[in-house]
C-alpha cells in the first residue's frame, strides 16, 4: 500500500460509493438489562393507556365545572 501523506476527499467518495450496498453480518440481539425493560415496559403502556385517557378526559367534567347528577 502506498503512504498517503493526506487524506483524498475523492478516494474516501470512490470508497464510500464502492460500499453503499454492501449489507454487512447482522448482529444478534441482545438481551435488555433490567433498566431497559423497565423503559420499553413503559412505553408499552403508556401507548397503550392512551385512548383510555382521551376517552376519560372527554367525559370529565371541565376544570372548575359543576354536574349535577340528574339520577
């Protein structure tokens, strides 16, 4: 290999061309730690919970609104 005492903005461009398609290994899952399943947990059923809460909100009464019960 020839010593190159500079970087070539072309050469890196050829190379990265060169590579662009390739598909490398895939990487096997790992297992979560305990922190991430707590986060990933979450978010489940924070995704999950909300049409729950718009559902509730919309039958809320408004903030400082009285209902009388009509029973």
């Amino acid at each position: 290999m020839a010593h190159r005492p500079r970087p070539s903005r072309e050469r890196a461009l050829r190379q990265i061309e060169r590579h662009a398609f390739e598909v490398g290994p895939t990487l096997p899952s790992r297992r979560l730690t305990p922190v991430e399943q707590l986060l990933d947990g979450t978010a489940t059923v924070v995704t999950d919970i909300e049409p729950v809460t718009t559902a509730l909100h919309q039958m809320a009464p408004a903030v400082g609104e009285y209902r009388l019960s009509t029973r």
